[in-house]
C-alpha cells in the first residue's frame, strides 16, 4: 500500500493541486478548476503507469497527452466551455521543466556532447506532448459530425 500511495497516489494529487493554481491563472472559473485538476492528475497517472510497463518517457508523454486530450474534449463538450483551458492545464505537469532547464545550462557551460544529447530529448518529449494533443483533437472532430449523424 506504501508504495502505490507514495508512487502513484502523491504524485498524481499534487499534479492536480498545482493544475487547480494554473487553472485560476487561465481564468477557469467554478467547477471547471477541478476538473482541470482531476485530468492533470489523470495524465500523470497514465504517464506514470506507462514509465512503470518500462514503454519509455517519450511514449509515456505521448500516451498522457492522449489520455489528457481525450478527456478535456469530453469535459469541454460536457461543460460547453473552450477545450484549449483544459487541455492546456492538464498537460502543465507533463511539460519538461527540467529538461529545458539542463538543455541551457550544458549550452552555456559549453557541454556540447550533453547539450545535444538533452536537447533532442527534451525536444522529442516536448513533440510527443504536443502529437498527442493535436492527434486527438483531430481524431474527435472529424468522428464527432459522424457519430452526430447516427454515423452516416
């Protein structure tokens, strides 16, 4: 019990505790914080698991993105808001911070060799994020008019 509450339970709440911070930032108001939160929290759990079946960071971040996309359009629909607040929100946990941070930091020490090596990384994370998100946005508005229709 220790290990799925300090492994995947903690890290999935504070996600959430931080997207609900990011939520008020980009003015989402009432119901609509949580709701960011509780993707966010759900993102980081589907990266997490996806880590843990040891598929890799890469495909774990594109996976989330998946996970995170698919739910912010069902919310957005449910709620008749903007999808663009949700899904950016839950997927600020997700964005490589470190990584970015480490990329500058070789770059101006002159560690060419790590330099690279992180940037293409963070680069690779950074586009599986953003290949997720848009994959899904596309996939559900072009189903969407279909499955409207009875599927004609």
């Amino acid at each position: 019990m220790g290990e799925i509450m300090t492994g995947y339970i903690l890290p999935c709440l504070w996600a959430s505790l931080a997207c609900v911070g990011f939520g008020l930032v980009f003015n989402i108001q009432g119901v609509g914080v949580l709701i960011c939160g509780f993707g966010a929290g759900l993102g980081w759990l589907a990266y997490l698991l996806t880590v843990r079946l040891g598929m890799g960071d890469i495909f774990a971040a594109f996976l989330a993105a998946i996970v995170i996309g698919v739910y912010s359009e069902v919310m957005a629909r449910i709620r008749r808001c903007p999808v663009t607040g949700y899904l950016q929100v839950a997927l600020l946990p997700l964005v490589p911070g470190a990584g970015i941070y480490y990329t500058m930091q070789y770059c101006v020490e002159g560690e060419t060799q790590l330099f690279l090596s992180t940037l293409l990384h963070t680069f690779g994370f950074a586009a599986a994020l953003s290949v997720g998100a848009m994959l899904t946005t596309s996939v559900l508005r072009a189903l969407l008019p279909h499955l409207r229709r009875g599927g004609t």
